[in-house]
C-alpha cells in the first residue's frame, strides 16, 4: 500500500525511525513506509491512501479534494472528538461532512467510536497510539527516580490543577512541563518547576527521570503521556476513557473528577513499596503487550486489512 500523510509540518518525503520528532502521527507514517506532503503542494504520483488531519486553523479543508492523488481518503482524529463544537455553526456543518466524506476516520480511543459514528461515518477503526524507542537512553531503575512530573498546564484542556492538587497529597518536588497553552501567572506557583518545551527525543529521556506521572487530562485524544511514562515502567495517574490510560495504568485509574481517590492512590504509592513496584511491573508488561512495535502492528493489520500482505 502506497501512503501519504498531508499535513500542516513542511515534512516532504520519508522520515527515518531516528528522527527528532517522532511524535505519534510520524511513528504511524514510519511503520507504513508513507511519504509526507504539505498542504498546498501536489505529492508526486498517484497513492493508494492519504491521511489527512483537518487543521484546527482549517476546519472547512474539502476532504474530496485530495481524492485527486489517492484512492482512499482517511481523516486522523486530532485533539478530542468534540473539539471543533467551538467553531462557527457553518464550519461545524463542514467539519462533520468532511468526516462523511471520508473512506474511514481513525480515532484514539474505543470511547470514540460511537461518537463518529452517530455523526455519519461511514467506517470509523481506533488506531492505536505508538512510539518508536530507536535511539533513545537506556530506561532508569527505580531507584534512580525522583519526584512527580505533570502532563499538562492550568487550563480545562489539560485539567493542570487537578493533576496539582493531587500531586500535593505527598511530599515530594514537583515539575510540569511547558505547553502552548501554558499561563504566565504559573511561573509564579512556588512549588512547581516547569520544564521549557523540549523536542519529542528529549521529552522521552526527561520524564523517565519521574518516580510518578500525573495527567489528568479530561480532553482524551492520543494519550501519549501515559503511554510514555509505561515505556519508563513509571506508574501514571489519570482519569478513565483514555485507551493509553486504561490499559496499561489499571491500578492508578481513576473515574473523571475522582481527585480524592486519585490522591489516595498517590499516597499508596508512596507508602507503600510492594504496591509501587507492582504497578511499576505492571505497566511496563502490558506496555510490551498493548504497544509495543510488534503488538501495534498485529493491532493495526487486525483492524486495517487493506494493509495486509495476503
């Protein structure tokens, strides 16, 4: 199968599994060989899929219009399912017909599927999320851990302030990284370092350096932090609905809004050697069992037969 990502990057061509920002998106495209086209340039010759994410910046992007390079046309959820619900009423309209129009949309989670579905999509198949290790440090020993990092900044998109106000349960220092929507007034929260924004290689080095991750993100979408800190054999805390979360973090799951039970697992995990360790086990196991290389590409051939080499 001949693929071909179209996206807002100015990646032309093939990536290498060593590159600098393999992010999800660019691992999915490594492990189907698939070229990379910038929106507004024509890709060179003819594609028997292309992956197209509609930009937040673009949300009325005529899916069908690239149906002139390739046989299939299939939309890659970005951000939460319900996101574009902040757009004008007309490009909301847009937004859902270009997912109609579609050949099949791949989505995060189980949890989203039903919702694309009862817009209109004709196939919708999760896809899982995936990271690449080629090249990255050797993973540290428990011991060699140190402190709780947060996944997100002080806004409702990330839910920053409860990923804090858990954190707090224990004593222990405390680092949150650097997004877009990172506010300047949290510079100034005296307990917490932040980290600058740090390329994708950097970023796995750094929080594998964590004794725990917090990220109680409500906004489900690709759930790479979770599955991070699982290839670090880091237990992670998050709220349910999340694939990356569920499967690979059971035992430090907790339902939307349960801060309490989060902290009380916090807690646990401090208090209590044998628990930590066991949940540490855990999720470095089902890492190898839910995502690594080999079990995502069963996952995707499973789900993708189009893709299949029979």
């Amino acid at each position: 199968m001949k693929v071909v990502f179209f996206s807002e990057s100015q990646i032309v061509g093939k990536v290498d599994r060593y590159f600098d920002n393999a992010r999800n998106d660019i691992a999915w495209s490594i492990m189907m060989d698939a070229d990379w086209c910038p929106y507004g340039r024509q890709p060179e010759g003819k594609y028997d899929v292309g992956v197209v994410t509609i930009p937040k910046t673009r949300p009325d992007l005529d899916v069908n219009s690239f149906r002139q390079y390739c046989d299939k046309v299939v939309v890659m959820q970005e951000g939460p399912h319900w996101y574009f619900q902040d757009y004008s009423v007309e490009q909301q309209f847009q937004f859902v017909q270009n997912l109609r129009n579609a050949d099949w949309v791949w989505c995060h989670n189980k949890s989203d599927i039903g919702y694309y579905k009862g817009l209109g999509c004709k196939d919708v198949r999760v896809m899982r999320t995936l990271m690449l290790p080629e090249g990255l440090n050797s993973q540290l020993t428990t011991s060699e851990k140190n402190g709780i990092i947060l996944g997100g900044n002080f806004t409702s998109w990330y839910s920053g302030l409860d990923s804090y106000l858990i954190a707090q349960a224990v004593d222990d220092k405390i680092t949150n990284v650097s997004m877009g929507r990172k506010q300047p007034q949290e510079d100034l929260i005296d307990d917490i370092s932040y980290l600058p924004y740090m390329n994708w290689r950097d970023w796995i080095d750094e929080c594998g350096k964590y004794k725990v991750g917090i990220h109680m993100m409500r906004t489900h979408a690709a759930g790479t932090f979770s599955m991070n800190l699982s290839w670090h054999n880091t237990p992670c805390l998050g709220y349910a609905g999340l694939d990356t979360q569920d499967l690979l973090h059971p035992q430090t799951t907790v339902e939307v809004g349960d801060i309490q039970g989060a902290q009380n697992i916090l807690k646990k995990l401090y208090n209590d050697e044998f628990f930590y360790q066991e949940c540490s086990e855990q999720t470095g196991k089902l890492f190898n069992k839910y995502y690594s290389e080999e079990a995502w590409l069963e996952n995707f051939q499973k789900v993708n037969k189009e893709f299949n080499n029979e």
